[in-house]
C-alpha cells in the first residue's frame, strides 16, 4: 500500500531525475521489508512477488544498497527453495555490486551468504574459503553511516552462520564453539536471532550424540520466544530438529521429554 502511494506519487507529479529516483527508491525500500516479512514467515510465492518488485524499483532508483539488498534477500528465497546452486550465483552478484567493494561490512555479509550455500551444496572447499572472506572483510569493517536493514549483521551474526556452515560441513565441534561465541555477543532484545543461534548450538550438540543436552538447548527456545510468535524461518528449524531427533535409534527419555514439549509449545504458537 505504501509503495503504491509513492508511485503514484512519482507517476502523477512532475519531478527532477533525483527526486524520481528517491521516490523509486522509497517504494522500493517498501517491497524491500515486505520480501523479507515473507521470507522470515516462509510464505514463499509472496515473498517472490514483492521481491520481483523490489529488483525492479531497486533498478529504476539506480540506489545500489537496494540492489546489495535484492540479491542478499534473492540468495535467502532460493536458500529456502533448496535451490543452492541459484542461491550461491545470487551471493556472488552481491559481492559485485559496487558498494560491496567500498564496506567490509556488506562484502563480509556476501561472503558468509554465499558459504551457506557452498556447504548446502557440500563444497566444503568453497564454503570454508568463503566463510574465511566474510571473516576477513568483518575485520576490515569500520564504523560507519549504513541504512537501518543491516543492523542485525555484525561479528555475532558471522559466528552464528559460522555456525550453521560448519554443522553442515560435518564440524559438530567448531559449529558449537561458534553457536556459544554468537551467543556471547548477541545482545538480550535480539531474541529472535539469540534463538536461531540456540538452535544452531543444538544441533551442533545433536550431531555429537549428546541427546540430554541438545534436547535441554532447543527447549531454552520456547522460554526466549515466551509471549511472542514463532517465525517461520525458526519454526522450520525447530521441526527439523525435532525430525532428526526421532530418527536416532533408541528411545531415550531425553527424547521423549523434548517430544511432549515440542508438541505442547507448537500447540500454543
């Protein structure tokens, strides 16, 4: 609704090349938000409409930030499609827009979205180089004016796709490290993010076959989440936890106490 207004806005009035721009731009920023609400609410065909809008707003504002913005939210859509290969081409076009070459800090986010999907694609050479950029760029990264977006990446952010990277490499021990380093770092009001890393360190602990523990983690998520939704994006962590617990043999009462509560806290969200 917003977007629809500023563009006709632009459409109706008579305005210098600058202020048409920054009008795309605004209604640009609107399918921006919209995109990544569908994206962290997994409603994937919306989330695809407002982010074909959003490229072609981002190219008609000719605002670069907009574009990094459109290909780090393109690579995340067709993460969840499973569609790494795409998903890997679209971190690789965020590192070659020109204002990734200017902050460490978007180059640093490019890199660490693109070992996402190199270690989905279980190119494990690929993926640690990647994630060996991102933490060199973070390194690089200064202070510095950056639009509002972008808040929630910094060093405990990278430790936390760190995270998830080396879980899918097979390296249950450093995705632990790198789940309690995020965990460290993340500030209390960022529950949402503090529960994805606890996720992650859950997992990290699963696949080191220590079940009490990794069940007593993943349950610290419904405490964080207390008296708010669960997003989509930690909903489906939460249940693919909860399906590779059920495959592991045995039946162990850890297991069982996670399951009761798993069902009783979904029921609730």
């Amino acid at each position: 609704m917003g977007a629809g207004r500023v563009l006709d806005l632009q459409q109706n009035g008579s305005a210098s090349e600058r202020v048409r721009c920054r009008m795309f731009g605004l209604a640009a920023e609107f399918n921006g938000v919209a995109a990544w609400s569908c994206i962290d609410a997994r409603e994937l065909d919306r989330a695809q409409q407002h982010l074909d809008t959003f490229m072609r707003l981002a190219g008609l504002a000719k605002d670069p930030d907009a574009q990094f913005r459109v290909w780090n939210l393109v690579a995340m859509l067709a993460h969840q499609r499973h569609e790494y290969t795409e998903a890997v081409a679209a971190g690789k076009a965020a590192q070659a827009v020109g204002i990734t070459r200017r902050d460490p800090m978007l180059s640093s986010l490019a890199h660490a979205r693109t070992a996402i999907e190199q270690a989905h694609l279980n190119d494990r050479q690929a993926a640690l180089r990647s994630i060996g950029l991102a933490s060199d760029a973070m390194g690089r990264a200064r202070e510095m004016p950056r639009p509002s977006w972008i808040a929630f990446y910094g060093p405990a952010e990278l430790h936390a796709l760190t995270a998830v990277i080396r879980d899918r490499l097979g390296d249950a021990e450093a995705a632990e490290a790198a789940s309690h380093q995020a965990l460290a770092l993340l500030p209390d009001q960022f529950r949402r993010n503090r529960a994805l890393a606890t996720v992650s360190l859950a997992f990290a602990q699963l696949h080191q076959g220590d079940v009490e523990l990794a069940t007593s983690t993943a349950g610290r998520v419904f405490t964080l989440m207390s008296g708010a939704p669960i997003p989509g994006r930690l909903r489906t962590r939460l249940g693919d936890f909860h399906r590779e617990l059920l495959t592991l043999p045995g039946n162990a009462p850890a297991a069982r106490e996670w399951a009761d509560q798993f069902r009783t806290e979904w029921s609730r969200s």
